[in-house]
C-alpha cells in the first residue's frame, strides 16, 4: 500500500529506459559559465551538477539532470560561454561533470541545441550570419562577451535545401559525443524558439521547400534530428522539449494546439522516453489557452509513446507539481529556476511532507510548502570579471 504521507512527486518514475528516483527533474539552464575561448565545461560546472544529483537516499536532489542547452557545432552557439560538444576538449570537460553527478547517485542527460536565427556573427565562425529557416531576424537580444553585454541577435542567411541533412548529422554527431562524455540519454532542445522550433512554426518557417508550408513539411527536419539521435542512444534514452506557448524569441504560431499534438504523435510513434513541455514562465500571466492546448499535446505522446512520459515546467511550486501528478495531468515536473537557489530542492521537498504528515490528521490534504531560498537573478548568467564564478552558482547553501 502506497504511504499517503509521501507525496506522489517523491516516488520513483521510469522514462523509457531511464529509472529516475523521483519526480523533481532539474530543467535544462543555461548558465555562461564555460572556460573560454573553446567553450569548455570545467570543474566548477562538475560541482554544481554534483550538488543537484538525486544522492544516495534518491531523496536530495534531483530525479534526473537535464543540462544545460549544449550547442551540437560551432554555428549551433547563440551566446558566450555556453559549453558545447562538439570538440575533444568539450567532451573531456563533460566527463567530469557526468562523472561526479554519478558519485552522486544522480542521472543527467545533455540537452542538445542549435540556436539557429538566434545569435550574433560575433559567435559565428568567420563572423558569418547565423542560421536560419529564413533571412527573417529574430527580433530578441543576446549577449557575445564576458561583460554579457546586450546585443541584437544579427540578420540570419537562410540555409539552402541541401545544407538541412548536414545539420541532422552535426545533431547525430553531437549525439554520439554526449554518449562519449557519459551522459545517461540527451534530451533534444525543441523549445524557446531555437532552431528546431524555428522550423516547426508556421509565422516564422516561411520556406517554400520539403522542409517549410504544410505541417507534414515543418515537422520534416525536426523529426529527422530526433530519427538520427535515437539511432546513436535508442529512442528510450532520449527526450524532446517543446515550448508551445512561448512567445520568446519572436515566437509565432497560428495553431499551437495542432502543430504540437502532432509532433508529439510522432515523437511518441517514435518511442522517446518522454516529452518535456515549457507550459509558461509565470502562472500569473497564464496564457488563457493553456488548458486547451497542452492536455492534448501530453496525451498524444502518452497514447503513441509505449513507455513514454510526460514531464511539465514552468514555475511550478512543489504544491501544484504534486497536485498534478496526483490527477495524472503530468508523469513528472522539471524545476529550474528552484534548483538554481536549492540544490537540495527534493531533500526540502521531503522536509515538507514529513512536517505535514506530524501536523495533519489529514496530511495528505495540506499544501506542501517546503523552506526554499530564493534565487537572483543577477547571478544568472556569466562570470563577474575578478570572480571565479562560483557565486549564485555553487554557492548556494543545502538546508539542514
Ligand atoms: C537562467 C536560465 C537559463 C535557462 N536556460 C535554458 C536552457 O538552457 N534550455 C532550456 O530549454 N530552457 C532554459 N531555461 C528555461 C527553464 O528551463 C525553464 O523552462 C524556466 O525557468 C521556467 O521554469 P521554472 O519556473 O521552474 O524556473 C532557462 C531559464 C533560466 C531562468
């Protein structure tokens, strides 16, 4: 018999073939904390993982790592200092990171980008234009030095017909090196308006070629990536994260609902480990169509995807993920912005539950209100010059 004092968010979940200790996922965060030029992940990102590994108990911190958005070439990067892999050394670096998330009995998968239209020559080799569906600029910002100074993403040139096959093999390729750096699985970055969402979308893949116009067309490329990637991992070791009601990055659909249950559909035929759905970034400005859009996205992987699950974000309190999965409305929740101030995140979480069970007669019915430290934000991305980066980063305390 289930205990009813331990929260649902607590047990264990398998996603394809990954056996996660809980359902506390860490969402993928972009950091700018490589070693540059080349960059490289190094020691201190390999502490900052380890921090957030599930731990012997399975209870401390996270089920499963997905981390941080990792460029597959170097015209895949879109901003400083965001750790690749795509080089020997990039692989080396990740190895420490992989390797001492292990000790720490966690699991973590790479999350694979190219950040397409959404970038700057400065970070492009020979200064060439970024790439994208179309020469259509993104209209958002990003930031091309150690002083993560401000920029206009540049004009991007549109790939030709024949150059979209090569970038499924730089993804392949990228696939194939996370295998080699340790990784548990990769996790295919679909989301935020990045190259592959790029291309999903109606208002912005304007192509007129087999990869843009009909949804047939659009999901063309993105789901050649996710065939070459299950051929390097098998489709039970890989995930894909969508975004459908981002508006990041100039993002512009005129039928969300539509365009991603059926990529969904088709990742699930597929057999992917699970479907990962940035539902919002603020639940207090919910987009009003959330409620028809993303239950049938999540089912329609659910129903195509034999050990497929789905995985919701998006400023998610401990309270509403366990409500959630308590109603089956999602398998398992990534948090990120709580894992970058509460390393410990699942530890507290259980803090919380054990408090409720001594307080309530009924002590699966009160709000599940764990002890978190908050975030800042100004430490999000980057080194401070003189720094050594490990603060906002590695700094953050566990609890007692
Ligand atoms: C600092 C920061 C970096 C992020 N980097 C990534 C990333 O690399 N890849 C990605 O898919 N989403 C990224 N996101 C989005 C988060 O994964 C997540 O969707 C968002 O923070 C909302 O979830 P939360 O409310 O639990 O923080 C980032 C968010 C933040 C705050």
């Amino acid at each position: 018999m289930p205990n009813p004092s331990v929260p649902k968010l607590l047990t264990p979940i398998r996603a394809g073939a990954l056996d996660t200790p809980n359902r506390a996922w860490m969402a993928p965060l972009t950091r700018s904390r490589a070693n540059m030029p080349g960059n490289i992940p190094h020691e201190l990102n390999a502490t900052y993982y380890a921090q957030r590994a599930a731990g012997k108990d399975g209870l401390r911190g996270a089920g499963l790592i997905i981390s941080e958005a990792t460029p597959i070439s170097p015209r895949a990067h879109g901003y400083y200092a965001t750790p690749g892999i795509h080089t020997d050394e990039q692989v080396r670096g990740w190895r420490l990171a992989t390797r001492a998330v292990h000790d720490a009995n966690g699991l973590i998968v790479c999350q694979l980008w190219h950040v397409g239209r959404v970038s700057h020559s400065a970070l492009q080799p020979n200064n060439d234009p970024p790439l994208g569906p179309t020469d259509v600029p993104s209209r958002s910002k990003t930031y091309i030095d150690a002083d993560m100074t401000r920029v206009e993403a540049s004009t991007p040139r549109a790939l030709r017909t024949e150059e979209i096959p090569e970038i499924v093999e730089e993804f392949r390729a990228a696939a194939q090196l996370a295998k080699d750096a340790g990784f548990d699985g990769v996790e295919i970055h679909g989301a935020n308006t990045y190259l592959l969402d790029q291309f999903t979308r109606d208002g912005m893949n304007l192509r007129t070629d087999i990869y843009g116009g009909s949804l047939a067309n659009r999901l063309r490329f993105p789901l050649a990536v996710a065939e070459a990637v299950c051929d390097v991992w098998g489709a039970d070791r890989v995930g894909y994260r969508i975004s459908p009601l981002s508006d990041h990055h100039d993002a512009r659909d005129d039928n969300p609902r539509e365009t991603f249950t059926e990529l969904a559909r088709q990742l699930g035929t597929l057999g992917l480990a699970y479907l990962h759905a940035v539902e919002t970034w603020n639940r207090q400005a919910l987009d009003p169509r959330i409620d028809t859009v993303i239950p049938p996205i999540a089912d329609a992987f659910r129903a195509a995807s034999p050990r497929g699950i789905y995985v919701a974000n998006g400023d998610y309190s401990a309270d509403l993920a366990e409500r959630s999965i308590s109603r089956g409305w999602c398998d398992a929740v990534a948090f990120g912005r709580p894992f970058i101030s509460n390393p410990d995140l699942t530890h507290r979480i259980a803090q919380a539950a054990q408090a409720r069970a001594t307080q309530k007669a009924r002590a699966e019915d009160a709000p599940l209100t764990p002890n978190l430290t908050p975030w800042d934000q100004s430490t999000f991305y980057g080194i401070p010059r003189g720094t050594d980066g490990s603060k906002g980063y590695t700094d953050y305390p566990a609890a007692s």
